[in-house]
C-alpha cells in the first residue's frame, strides 16, 4: 500500500500545505467543510502524517535522553524499564548515552544534548565526574534535568535517590552483628553524594558499635573491573585482619568474589560481604550474596514522572520535587554465622 505525503496531499486538494496540515489538526481557523473534504481525501489516499515533521515546527522532538554511567548493571537496566513505561505513556522515545563513568565523556553528552536534540534528560553522574558546571548550562538553555541514584547535592535541581546513609548503616551492622570487626568498604566515588553517604553510613554504623575507623580500609574502587580486582587482592593481602566487606555498588561485590577465590580467602567462614545490588542471581552464587537491593524501577519510574511533569506544564524542576525511596537489606549465605 502506498502512502502520500503532506505536499502531494495537498496537490490532490488544490490547497496550500499550511492549510491541509491545519485542517488535519481540525483548527478552527478552517472552515467545518473543508476540514472534512480534507481529512476524507486523506483517508482515501493514505496520507499519513510525519510526527517529527510536527515536532521540529513546534520546537518538540518526542524525545528524552537518559545518561548512564554504565549499563552492565542490573540496577540500571530495571531503571531503565521504569523511566520507558512512563515515556511511552506520554508519547516519547527514550535515548540512551553512555559515560562509561568518564566525567569528560559526560561533559561532551551534556554539550550534545544542549543542541535541543532531546525535551529533558535523566542522569545519573558518572564516578568521574568532579564538576557539575557542564549541567548547568543544560539547564541554563531551559533543558528539565532530574538526577537519579547518582547525584549531586550542589545542582538546584530534583533528584531521587535511596536512603543511602540508613543503608549503608544497616549493611554495616548486619556485618557487625555478624561477628566482624575489620570491615573494609569499597566506595565508587568519593566526590559523588551516593559515596559520601554511603560512606557516612558505613562510619556511623562503626562508632556505635566502638569500632574505631580505620581510613585504610576504605578504597575507592572507581576505574574498569580489572583495576578493581587488583586493588581489592592489594587490601586483602596488606591486610589479612579483614573479616567483612561491604561493597557499596554491584560489580565491586562481585570483583570481592573474585578476589577471595584467587586467593583462597572462603566466603563466609574467612570473610563476609554484602553488597548494593539489584541482581536476580545475587541468590545463586556461590554462596549467595547478601545485598542492599534497591527499588531501581520505582527510582527510574519516580525520576522521569518528574520530568515529564516539567516537559508538560512547562514548569521548572526544582529541588523540593525530590524523594527518597527506600531499599531493604536480604540476607543471605556470605553473611551466615559460622
């Protein structure tokens, strides 16, 4: 079946291209009469409209961008799920980027993005970046931009996050109570509010339980999986005395595995780990992982109804439409009592 477009259906109608396309919007501007000749030589013809024509002449793309620092990560792609049925909800296609956790490789997305290729972006900051002056200018150029998961607190804008703090504060005690008493934590960022907070946690949990803090358990495990595992291999040798690591995002979990088995470290008689996670295969590794699993689509769901609160009524987002959702520690055997 062949198809006209807007040009040839206006020829057929002896009629001007603005006219047609007006009358196909059924405006007022043009007459009951004309309004249904058009719309039934267009039904008889074919003609189907070009919503992106549309969208140009009316400064609306239908489009969201969604910047991630990664996506081989369980807690992001159920984020992803959330943000999308909201988008189709609303008519929109959903773009994603990737920063691979490079703050330079975040910079150039943002500058992309401020050509007016997308009506608003979700982001969750890469581990790298130092500076958020980049997403300023977003939103200097009127763009709604809501922060998820990994944010910054120094940006007026809305972001939604778990609670952090209380998290890693249970995560730490669940490892105290435990029996352990030489926690390591494995941090993503020490620049980003999710670092600073999960770290905060992990201290807090300390002093209550009089366990003094010790700065040289705490690594930053930013950077690929291989400078992760060496890093980590490094404090468990430096550092036999370890009996617990919490791990404060997935793959440093699953990089603490890795390192135990290489060096003969048994989980979880010779040390337990929990970990934030929202993997579905937490449970059938060997031995199954106890985690922090966070509500990832309810956070990607909650992140883009804010934005499109903002697209549509063409309001600002602003800090006070935040929120906090909260996640539930599941224990399981890398945590059990000997």
């Amino acid at each position: 079946m062949s198809f006209v477009n807007l040009k040839q259906l206006a020829g057929e109608l002896g009629l001007s291209s603005s006219t047609v396309s007006r009358a196909m919007r059924d405006s007022y501007e043009i007459s009951t009469a004309t309004r249904e000749r058009v719309q039934s030589v267009a039904r008889q013809l074919n003609y189907q409209p070009n919503p992106f024509a549309g969208s140009l002449r009316n400064n609306v793309t239908k489009t969201i961008g969604v910047v991630l620092p990664q996506v081989d990560n369980h807690f992001f792609s159920l984020a992803i799920n959330g943000i999308e049925e909201v988008a189709q909800q609303n008519g929109y296609h959903v773009l994603i980027y990737l920063t691979h956790d490079s703050g330079e490789q975040e910079k150039a997305v943002a500058k992309y993005l401020t050509g007016g290729r997308v009506d608003g972006v979700l982001m969750a900051l890469a581990s790298g970046t130092r500076s958020v002056a980049h997403l300023e200018k977003l939103r200097q150029r009127g763009l709604p931009l809501v922060l998820f998961d990994r944010v910054s607190d120094s940006l007026n804008t809305a972001t939604v996050t778990t609670d952090d703090y209380t998290s890693s504060y249970q995560a730490t005690e669940h490892l105290l109570r435990a029996g352990c008493r030489t926690i390591a934590h494995l941090q993503v960022s020490g620049t980003l509010s999710i670092g600073n907070k999960r770290l905060h946690g992990y201290m807090a949990a300390l002093q209550d339980h009089a366990i003094p803090y010790d700065a040289g358990l705490v690594l930053n495990g930013s950077g690929s999986n291989a400078d992760s595992l060496r890093k980590i291999k490094n404090l468990l040798q430096q550092r036999p005395d370890i009996d617990g690591i919490f791990a404060s995002v997935e793959r440093l979990a699953l990089s603490s595995y890795q390192a135990c088995q290489q060096l003969g470290r048994s989980i979880p008689q010779d040390i337990k780990i929990v970990g934030f996670s929202n993997m579905e295969m937490a449970s059938l590794l060997a031995p199954s992982l106890t985690t922090i699993t966070q509500p990832a689509y309810a956070i990607g769901k909650e992140a883009a109804r804010i934005l499109f609160q903002s697209i549509l009524k063409h309001k600002p987002v602003l800090p006070a439409h935040s929120m906090v959702l909260k996640s539930e520690l599941v224990a399981r055997a890398s945590t059990a009592s000997h």
